[in-house]
C-alpha cells in the first residue's frame, strides 16, 4: 500500500427527519474504508456530519413550530447517537451550522467572486426543495422533477456561478483520471451529462433566510449545495490551506455517495474547486440505493427502515454484515428482513461463529498450548498472500467481493477442521499431528480476524482478543510468520458469537 494517507467522507445528511438505513450504509461503507487504511498504517482521516440549512430544514422546523437551530441540534443528535451505537470511527461529525463552517464557506464564496466566476441575475425556473435542486424546463416530467419530487416555479433574485465554462475543463479531467468517478456505469452518466452542456448555476437564495448569508448582499443565503459541499475542506481547516490536515488529507479524498446526489459531486463540486483553484478530489464513489416494496427507501414514501430497530431486533454487526455484503455499488439492494436472517444465519453463525467456536473450544479442551507450535507453512503462506486479493477488492470499492473471498477462506478453514478432525486426533493420543492441526486452524483463524476488521470491527477484536493478540499486533502488517500464533498465547475460549436465533 503506497498511499500515505486517506480522507474518507460520507454526505453531510438532511436534518429534516430522522436518519435510516440509507444513511446508515453510506456510513458504514465510509467506516469499513477508513478502519481498512487504518489497519494497513495509512492514517486515515473520517468525515460524516449533518446538512442544517436551506429551504427543506427551513419548512420541517416550521413543521414542528421550531427555531431552524433547535429543530437541527435535535435531529442531529439522532445521527450522532446512531453512528455511535453502531461504533463507527468517525474523526469528526461536522455540523454545517458549525462556526467554522460558516467562516470557511463565506471564504470559499468570496474566492469563487475574486476569480470572477460569480455574477449577479434572476432566477426564473423549476425549483424542488425535496432535493435541492434547480431543474430546467427540459428536465420536468409531467409536472415532476425527474426524481419524482414535486416543483414549485420561483422567480427571485440569485447570484449565477458561470458553470457553462467548466464543461471543457470537467471533460478533460475526466479524461485524465479514469478513475475519478466510480463505479465506471456511473462515470458514463456523468461524462454523458456533461457533454449535452452545462448552464450556469443559480447559487444564492433571495426566499430562503435559513442558510449562510452571501458576503456580498447579506438579504441572499448560499445556496445550500455549495455550503454543504465545502464541509469537506472545512473539517480539513480551510481556509487555511496550509495547515496540517490540509496538507495530509487534501485531495487525497474519496467521497462516499449515494447516486441520487452524483451531479454535486461529480460534476458541480469539481467544477467549484477548480474556480477555486483548489485540486480536486481523487474519487467520488456512488453506491446504490436500498430498496423497500419495489421502492427507493425515504420519508416521502413511507416505506423507510429504521436503522434502531434493526439494532435492537438483530445487533449492530449483523445489520453491518448484511448492508455490506448484500449490494455491489453498482445496483440495487433490496431489503428485507427474511433476506438478511437468512444471510447472517448463514455466513455469521454457521460458517464463522461455528468456525471460531469449535476450534477454540477444542484447543482449550486438548490443552494444545502445552505442546510445541507447528503449522502447515503451505496453507498458512496460501493464507497470507490472500490480503493481494482482498487489498484489490476494497480499494476498487468491491466490498461484496471482499466478503466473497473472505468467506471462501473461512470455508476452507472449515473443510480444513473436518478433514483433520483434530477430536479423532485427540483420541489417538497422536498429539504431533494434532497440534499440526490445531495450530494451523489457529493460524488461519487470526488471519481471518485480521482480515474481517473493516466489515466486523467488534467481531474481529472478540476473536483477536481470544487468541490473546496484543493490540500492537493487529495490523495487516502482522500477516507474517514472525507474528504467528504460538504456544505463548494464553488462548480461551471465545464463546459463541452470533447466536443461531438471530
Ligand atoms: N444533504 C445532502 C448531501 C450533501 S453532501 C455535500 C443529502 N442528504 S440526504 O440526507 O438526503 O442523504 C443522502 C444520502 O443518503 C445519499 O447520497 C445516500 O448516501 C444516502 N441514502 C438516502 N437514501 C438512500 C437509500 N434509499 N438507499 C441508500 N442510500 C441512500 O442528499
């Protein structure tokens, strides 16, 4: 691994109603990434917070007969309370009413005029607070936006970010870094939308007063994209461009998405940091939405999945396991809770908690730490070299693949278990080829835990603590012989994992 570090953000998410399990897995996806680099010795800075202003918060706090600000400390407190509940590692929850936030976008704005890509105007169009998003005539279907989010006609005054002089500069990037967008189906629908021509974008609010005021006509609030969008330099000290975080993290930065919002982020976002003169973000990762009756989960639909059930209901690692293992970024997943009893019964309690369970509990019982450690080098150099594949998967964004190989590995741990049968061993009293065997699956076992960090933090430290693994020792760095498990772990057993009525 040859990064020297990693910025890993997720959205900053709408504090106009209560988080679900969209959310929650656009976070654990961001988690998983930075807890990977994390554990290969690359410092990995991680972002999620909450988007506070605009029209949209504006009417949901008026809803509730709220001030904007208490309405959007409560609702973010909903978000932080379930990140931590589900241990994610976030170094920083952002909150776009933040007070350094406010300074650095005020910044960024006053950049953007100084470099004459501002101008002042009207708006006269299609506007869907729904989305935030201004949509042009062509766009509109059968009185809709082409989210299906109703429109209301505005006409006020706005300030105009001159975008239509980015489409070159944004095609030529694009060409330059094949990579920028991912997966490659969604880069197309960028680089296809780009090249019909880009209009300049209305970026400033005369009828919405929640929101940052514009440094040139404090009557206008910014657009809510571009404050959103600049949370991602904020958290790295902006407008300090030279400070420490600044200079670790910035570009090194994957933006972890959904594809609802890739126009911001493929194409608006860079085309702003370039009018910024900033260097633009190394990726934008689109995942795909999750599924409930045939329909894109959200509040307007009703069919929403809340993410504190499912924690009560079935436990913080196999609701992780299933959003990660479930749905390739390139499509859909569809939830249900059959479909995720029936994956975590089977990939969780059978195939690995079974798997940790008994082969602990035997080497425990044959007091196999009394013998002298040997291990087939063969299997467990086969074992180590694995972490090519799996260092493939999860930096090109592949997370069910991940999954798939990591599995496959605890299947063959398994085969391995039944085809020594260390039990019949025991009973033979053939104790050389029984240690053999016991700590070759021991082997193999730390690796796994090693390996299952990202996906299921908790559950890794559970085995790694049973194995008696020193903290310092828990990085991809030890997947090494010198690291291996030896008769001086003071091994116990680590009881049952995933109970079976999950
Ligand atoms: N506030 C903006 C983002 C600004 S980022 C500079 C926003 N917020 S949001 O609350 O609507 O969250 C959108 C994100 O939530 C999506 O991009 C996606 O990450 C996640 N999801 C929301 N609904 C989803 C599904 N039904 N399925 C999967 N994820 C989805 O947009």
């Amino acid at each position: 691994m040859n990064s020297k570090s990693k910025f890993i953000t997720t959205p900053v998410y709408y504090v106009n109603a209560k988080p679900h399990i969209g959310h929650l897995y656009t976070t654990i996806i961001a988690d998983a990434l930075a807890r990977f680099y994390r554990q290969q010795g690359v410092p990995a800075f991680f972002l999620t917070g909450t988007d506070e202003h605009g029209i949209k918060v504006q009417r949901a706090a008026e809803k509730n007969a709220q001030s904007p600000l208490k309405h959007a400390t409560v609702h973010a407190k909903h978000f932080q309370d379930l990140f931590e509940k589900f241990n994610l590692s976030h170094n920083r929850f952002i909150r776009t009413t933040d007070q350094d936030h406010i300074k650095s976008v005020q910044h960024f704005w006053k950049t953007l005029e100084q470099n004459g890509h501002i101008y002042s105007g009207v708006y006269k169009g299609w506007y869907a607070a729904q989305d935030e998003c201004f949509y042009t005539e062509k766009e509109i279907v059968d009185g809709k936006a082409p989210t299906g989010a109703d429109v209301e006609l505005i006409e006020e005054k706005t300030h105009y970010f001159r975008l239509s002089q980015f489409q070159q500069p944004l095609l030529d990037f694009f060409k330059k870094n094949p990579l920028f967008v991912q997966p490659k189906e969604r880069f197309n629908e960028v680089i296809s939308f780009v090249e019909q021509g880009l209009e300049d974008l209305s970026i400033s609010r005369a009828s919405v007063t929640w929101g940052i005021p514009t440094p040139s006509d404090p009557a206008l609030t910014i657009y809510v994209w571009i404050d959103a969008l600049c949370n991602y330099i904020t958290a790295l000290g902006y407008p300090d461009t030279n400070s420490e975080h600044f200079l670790t993290y910035w570009p090194e930065s994957v933006h972890i998405i959904g594809k609802d919002i890739l126009r911001f982020h493929a194409i608006f976002w860079p085309a702003f940091l370039m009018a910024a003169k900033l260097p633009l973000p190394q990726s934008v990762v689109a995942h795909g939405w999750w599924i409930n009756r045939g329909k894109k989960m959200s509040k307007s639909l009703g069919n929403i999945i809340d993410p504190n059930e499912l924690f009560d209901k079935f436990g913080p690692e196999p609701t992780r396991y299933f959003l990660l293992r479930e749905a390739p970024f390139n499509s859909d997943g569809y939830f249900s809770e059959e479909a995720l009893i029936k994956r975590t019964t089977a990939d969780l309690s059978n195939d690995l908690g079974n798997l940790i369970l008994r082969t602990t509990s035997m080497f425990v019982r044959y007091k196999a730490h009394l013998l002298s450690a040997t291990y087939d080098k063969n299997i467990i150099n086969n074992t180590y070299s694995l972490k090519d594949d799996l260092t493939k998967h999860m930096t090109s964004y592949q997370i069910t693949r991940f999954c798939e190989k990591l599995w496959s590995l605890i299947a063959d741990c398994n085969r391995y278990v039944d085809h020594t049968k260390p039990w019949q061993l025991f009973k033979e009293k053939n104790f050389e080829k029984l240690t053999n065997a016991l700590f070759t699956t021991l082997e193999m076992i730390r690796c796994i835990a090693l390996y299952i960090t990202p996906i299921l933090p908790d559950t890794s430290d559970k085995i790694l603590n049973a194995l008696d693994i020193k903290q310092s020792e828990r990085s991809w760095l030890c997947l090494r012989h010198e690291s291996a498990i030896n008769s001086d772990n003071r091994i116990v057993s680590c009881g049952v994992l995933f109970p079976k009525e999950l």
